[in-house]
C-alpha cells in the first residue's frame, strides 16, 4: 500500500496520506512519497491547484511512536550514546525538505485537516500554503514539552513570536477555531461543512492560470525566506535531533520502552512526569 496517494480531478490534484490505520502516522517513507506526489502534481501541466488531505480518522497525528519511541525505528530517531549530530542531522533535515515540497511548490496548496494535525503533523499541515480546519479538529506541537523541536520552524511565520512562544512553550493542543482566531491557519468551519469549504477554495483558485499562481506564490515566498527561513530550519532542526538525545530525551525513550508510548506522551502531555529526575512528580509540583 502507498503511504501517500496521488490523484487529479480536473485542475485540481489531490495529495492524499494513506497509512488511516494508525492516523496517518510518518514512518521512513511517508516524507518520501509526499515529496514524489508534489512533485508530480506541481510538474503536471493540467493541475493548477493541490489539496493535501489525510484519509481515515485524521490527517495526520505525528510520527509513529510505536515505531520511533517505543521500538528504536531504523535507529536514526534516537541513536546509541555518544551519538552522532550530524548522522540525525542528515536524517531529520531530509524529512523537513520534504514537508518544504509543498511551500517550494510553484502551484498553490490547500491543506484539509480534520481529527489532529499533531506534532510532525502540524508541520506537514503548517506548510501549505493555506490551511482549513475542522472547528473541533486539534493542531498543537506536543514533543515541545520534550523529544522534539519543530523543525520547519512555521509556527513563528504564521504566528509571529509571542503566540509561537505561547504554543512551544506549552506544547498545548488547540482546536481549529481557536487556531483560526489566532491566525495560525486560514479558517475553520463546522467539519460537516470542512469539504465543501476546500473544494470551494481550491476551486476559485483553479479558475487562475498556473503562471499567475506561481508568480504571487514565488512573491510571497520571497518576502518571508528574506527573513532566514532557511537558517532557522537548519537550527531547529540541530535542535530537534539534541531534544531526542539530551538527557530528558532518553529518559522519554526509556520510558516509552517501560511503559509503552502511550503512557509515556500521557505523562509527558499531563506534566506528571519529571524528566530530568526520571520519575513521577510529586503532586504539589504539578
């Protein structure tokens, strides 16, 4: 089975991640394929517009812990000490530049988000270039309480630093129409109304030619890269792979292998655990 389907209807591609059975989680070949379908999409001559959309129950709930976390994965996520920067640098920088397919893109994307969009599932999402939500639909960037640091680095160009710092600092989930207020995403509106409000969207755009969209897309693109996105990537991305290795970072892992993820991202989300002590907080320090 693809992990990310690709399909057109009229001017209209539709980029589609595939794995429902665990929320379209990211393995090692979801960015790979995502990165193949923008490709395709964006170098068809027929296809104006992207819609970016996770099948099942959610559009996309992170990386695969049972995967990463409580397995060891393909032994980049967490390596054996001492690790090696530069060998996790390679392999999350890589990841990233694929998420960045959808921003490099010349044609405009439009992400769908229903049920979570969540830890490297914001980042997917945040990519686009605009994203529509289910109003009770979730975004958040847990892993920033511990194990992860956002490596695209979106939530401070969407949000400007006071509302990205309120958001990493707490590693708080938020619904769509709170997401929407606070102009993290475009809109959100009733999930029974969420695909009527894409197609409409990426409808209108279709109407446009595909020169036209690219040349306003390359405009603003511009204007934000100017700022050192490249460079904040790269620096978030070094950090990201320190999250996962410093000391709190292996206690995490540890503890997903003890307990399994589950519990694990249950007291890490609840601030019931003490990661740099490995143990549970006592109750008046929560």
């Amino acid at each position: 089975m693809q992990d990310v389907i690709f399909e057109k209807t009229g001017r209209i591609g539709r980029i589609i991640l595939n794995r429902p059975e665990v929320m379209n989680a990211i393995n090692d070949t979801l960015p790979r394929q995502l990165a193949a379908a923008v490709a395709e999409a964006d170098a068809d001559p027929g296809v104006h517009v992207m819609v970016l959309s996770g099948a099942g129950e959610a559009f996309c709930a992170g990386y695969d812990l049972t995967f990463y976390a409580e397995g060891n994965g393909n032994g980049e996520a967490t390596q054996e000490m001492p690790w090696d920067p530069i060998k996790d640098y390679r392999f999350m920088w890589e990841n990233t530049q694929h998420f960045m397919s959808l921003w490099r893109a010349f044609k405009p994307v439009v992400c769908k988000v229903h049920g979570f969009a969540v830890a490297g599932g914001s980042d997917i999402a945040l990519c686009a270039d605009m994203t529509i939500m289910a109003e009770e639909a979730q975004i958040g960037y847990m892993p920033a309480r511990v194990w992860g640091c956002p490596t695209t680095a979106m939530w401070v160009y969407r949000l400007g630093a006071e509302r990205a710092k309120r958001m990493l600092f707490t590693g708080d989930k938020i619904t769509g129409r709170e997401a929407a207020d606070m102009g993290l995403v475009l809109k959100a509106v009733p999930e029974e109304q969420l695909e009527d409000a894409v197609e409409e969207m990426a409808a209108r755009m279709a109407t446009v030619p595909i020169n036209q969209l690219a040349m306003q897309k390359m405009v603003i693109n511009q204007a934000i890269e100017q700022t050192g996105m490249m460079q904040t990537q790269r620096l978030a991305t070094i950090f990201d792979g320190i999250t996962r290795h410093s000391p709190e970072g292996m206690n995490f892992k540890h503890r997903s292998e003890a307990v399994g993820w589950k519990q694990a991202v249950q007291e890490r989300d609840a601030g019931t655990f003490d990661w740099t002590n490995n143990e549970e907080l006592p109750k008046r320090n929560r």
